[in-house]
C-alpha cells in the first residue's frame, strides 16, 4: 500500500512557499488583480481556502459532501466563483487565517486517512494520494497566479513531478469533458524537469511524443499560459489535440489564458 507522507509533505511545502508570497502583503495589495478573469489574490486564496473546506468535508463527511456536490452540480458555470468571491470579501487577515487553518487541519486528516480510503470528489473518488496531488496541483496552479500579479519570479522545484503525472492522468479527461472520444494509444511524454533529469511516460516506442520543459508542461494543463508561449512540443494528430485542451482540474473545460501581448 502506498504511503502518502512523502506527498503530504510536499503539499506542505507548497503551500509554505506559496504563505511567503501573501503573509506579509499590505491589506490594499490583495485586491490586486490576477491573469484569471475577475479574481484578485484574495479570490485565489479564498478558492484554495474553499476547496480546502471541501476535501475535509469529503474526508470526513461524506453525507454533508454529497449535498455539496448537488449544489455544484446544479450550478456548474458559477459555483467555483461563487466560493471565491464569498472568501475573497472578507478581511485579509481573517481570510489568511482561515486558510492557514483550514490547510492545517485537512494535513491532518490525509494522514490520518486509513489506508485504501477512496475519497468523494467532484469528479471520480480518489485515493488520499491522489486527493493530496490534486491540492498540490491547486496549490502550485493558484500560487503562479498569485506570483505573476505582484511580479515575482518563482524557482521551479522537483514538486513539479506531482502536477506532471496528475496532467498526464488527466489526458483522456480533457477530451472527455468537451465531449471527444480519446484516443485508443498510450504517448510517449518526456519532459526535462527542474534539475535536469528527463521525466518519461508512457510507451518508448508510442508513435505519438509530447516533449519540453516540465515547467512549460505544467503551466500547460494547469491552463496558466497559453500553448503558444510554451515550448512544449507535440508529434501526431491526437498528441497535438491534447496540448490545446489538456486540463489537470476537475470541472467544466476553462477558457485557458490568452497568448502574451493578446487581448480578448
């Protein structure tokens, strides 16, 4: 059975890195607005803080949970918004404290999960690693948000591997919320990580490749950049499909971002 601590930890981390970014900014400076569509920092830290509620809730009700999915359910287009914009209303320091402790306490409840739990979500129900990896990827995704609206460069870390293999889990998802078929072969992924070790997927010999930067590959299907700043690559048809939908998020497809120097 798989132990998720070493994953546990890394959510840790990142959500620390992401604390230092927020912790000391000056209360005007949260209402600075972000690359996404109408939140500011304070939405992005309200949403973690309100899909935080939603994992305990799950974790350790899932009677109350599955009366929270109903209400996602009946407002697909509007209830992540929705969430964010409750939180992002409220004080910085309230709204800081309630996702320090809000984090805190679902660490908690991931370790202490038992083993072979499957967890309700709003998609599939997932195991506590997989659960973990998710809100690692949420983490990363919400805090380059964050890093780009006050103009700070982050350095990439080998945690990028966690949103790596939720992308590339998420590869017959992307197809399947927009309502196409996926494809019937496995791709070869390889993807140059941080530190310079080559991180692979899939078959040596698949017939279609997807390469590039492991960073670039997260910003891809965390739909924080646009495919045409990126330098990820593509060989075959249905490889190259992938790359202009892929999404690691559970949810209706977004619109991703536009391309640098673009306007919408």
């Amino acid at each position: 059975m798989f132990d998720p601590s070493s994953l546990i930890d890394d959510l840790h981390r990142e959500s620390e890195e992401l604390d230092l970014l927020v912790g000391e900014l000056a209360e005007g400076a949260w209402a600075l607005p972000t690359s996404a569509a109408g939140w500011s920092i304070a939405h992005q830290i309200a949403h973690l803080a309100w899909t935080d509620r939603a994992a305990l809730l799950a974790l350790t009700d899932a009677e109350a949970f599955g009366r929270e999915t109903e209400k996602a359910f009946a407002a697909p287009g509007s209830f992540v918004d929705e969430g964010a914009e409750e939180g992002a209303r409220t004080a910085p320091a309230r709204l800081l404290a309630t996702w320090r402790a809000g984090r805190s306490e679902l660490e908690r409840a991931l370790r202490s999960a038992p083993p072979g739990v499957r967890i309700p979500w709003y998609g599939p129900p997932m195991s506590a690693a997989s659960m973990t990896t998710a809100r690692l990827m949420e983490t990363w995704a919400h805090g380059q948000d964050v890093a780009d609206a006050l103009g700070v460069m982050r350095t990439p870390t080998d945690r990028l591997q966690h949103v790596v293999r939720i992308g590339v889990r998420t590869r017959n998802f992307a197809f399947g919320v927009r309502g196409l078929s996926a494809p019937s072969e496995e791709f070869r992924v390889e993807l140059v990580g941080p530190s310079g070790e080559l991180w692979t997927y899939g078959p040596e010999g698949a017939a279609q490749r997807v390469t590039g930067p492991a960073l670039d590959f997260c910003l891809l299907v965390t739909q924080r950049a646009n495919r045409a700043d990126l330098a990820v690559r593509a060989e075959g048809p249905d490889a190259d499909k992938w790359l202009d939908i892929a999404q690691a998020f559970a949810g209706p497809s977004g619109a991703g971002r536009a391309p640098k120097g673009a306007t919408r």
